[in-house]
C-alpha cells in the first residue's frame, strides 16, 4: 500500500535525528539503533522507541493523558528513516491534502497528487473507538485519540455516499506529521496549542494492532 509519495532528489537528514548509546556517542538514524530523536517542525523533541513504535515527549509540557500501557515489540516493515523524514521535513502543501467541512474542525483528504491513506494509522494502532451499522446497511466507524480522530463512513445501496474524515485540531496535526504534510498555520475551531511531541506521545499510548496482518512496509 503506497501511503505517502517522497520527492525523489535526496533530503539530507540533520543532526536533529539522534540516538542513545551506552557510550553516549551521537551517530546517524541509519546505523540500526534502537532509540532516535526527532525535531520536530515546531521545534519540540519527541524520542522515537523503534521496537515499540512508540514516540515520548522530550522537554517541558504535561501529558493528559495516563502512563502508557505494556505492549508487545513491534515487528512491523518500517522505514525509519523515510519515517524520520516525513515528520520532521515535510514537504506537501496542506491545502492540497485536506478540505474543511465544519468548523467542529473536522476536515477531509482530498484526491490529490499525493497518494495518502490516513485510515492506514487505524490499523498500525489501536484505538479505542465505535462502529455503527449492520448487514446490508450503511455503516460508521470512529477511532478516538486526542481531541478527535477519524471517522469512516461506508454507503450502501443507490444514492449513499462513503467518506473519511479527520475530526479534532490535535488529531489533524498528527496526522499530518505521519505523512510529510505541513503544518496549517492556523485551524479554524483550534483552542491553545500544545507542542507537537505531547501530541505524538499521547496518540502513540494505543496499543500496536497484530504487526503480522501488516504486509506492506510504512512509510512506502
């Protein structure tokens, strides 16, 4: 499944991805270490835990939520470094990736040149949610983190229409992190921004989905 489309010339990935060492030396993304840290484009620092797939706020601020639950190693086909790269240098424009339909805010992915899949995060966590619907019916489905999270609706029979959305300021600015997509400056219906590393530190609490039913690589 191809989620995000990367410009093909080469992005040089700062000094801002780092990771621990026993020694306390600094060296490249690149070299296989379990932990990194990344910058983020407002300036706040996440660390990335690669085995658990799971980023923690690096710095001031509190979290909302509570402590993150136990999980088991993520076996998931990832490229980090493609991942390093989408959060911490995005490169689509906002506008071409998302439509505002209500000022809740809740806005959605537009067809566009860039091939994206926000439902894709729903199955790499798991968030608690709903599902509404039943045999030969339209159906909805929410999935909650942050303020929001995304909703699916799936029509059935003439005249019924499906559509997703990205509902809550905090969840669209996440979920624009995971797919190289720059950061709105302002979002009609937003209250005080948080930095973005209490953002992804919150919504990667959830547990990891099965990481087995996962064939394709993340980003791609």
């Amino acid at each position: 499944m191809k989620i995000i489309n990367l410009r093909t010339e080469p992005i040089a990935l700062g000094a801002s991805i780092l990771f621990e060492t026993s020694s306390d030396k600094i060296g490249t993304a690149r070299q296989g270490k379990v932990k990194m840290f990344l910058t983020l484009p407002d300036q706040s620092t996440v660390r990335l835990n690669r085995s658990r797939l799971k980023f923690t706020h690096v710095g001031v601020g509190r979290r909302r939520s509570a402590p993150p639950s136990k999980r088991d190693p993520a076996r998931f086909k990832i490229d980090f470094d493609r991942l390093a790269e989408c959060i911490e240098f995005p490169t689509n424009r906002f506008g071409d990736c998302f439509r505002r339909i209500s000022d809740h805010p809740r806005y959605s992915p537009k067809a566009s040149v860039y091939d994206f899949d926000v439902g894709f995060l729903t199955r790499v966590y798991s968030f608690r949610g709903s599902y509404q619907g039943g045999t030969f019916s339209s159906s909805t489905t929410e999935w909650s983190f942050l303020d929001g999270g995304i909703i699916s609706h799936n029509g059935y029979g003439w005249g019924s229409h499906s559509w997703t959305v990205v509902q809550g300021a905090e969840a669209l600015r996440t979920v624009c992190l995971f797919f190289g997509i720059i950061q709105p400056l302002r979002i009609k219906g937003e209250g005080p921004r948080r930095p973005l590393s209490l953002l992804l530190d919150e919504m990667t609490d959830a547990p990891l989905t099965d990481p087995t039913s996962l064939a394709s690589r993340f980003p791609h």
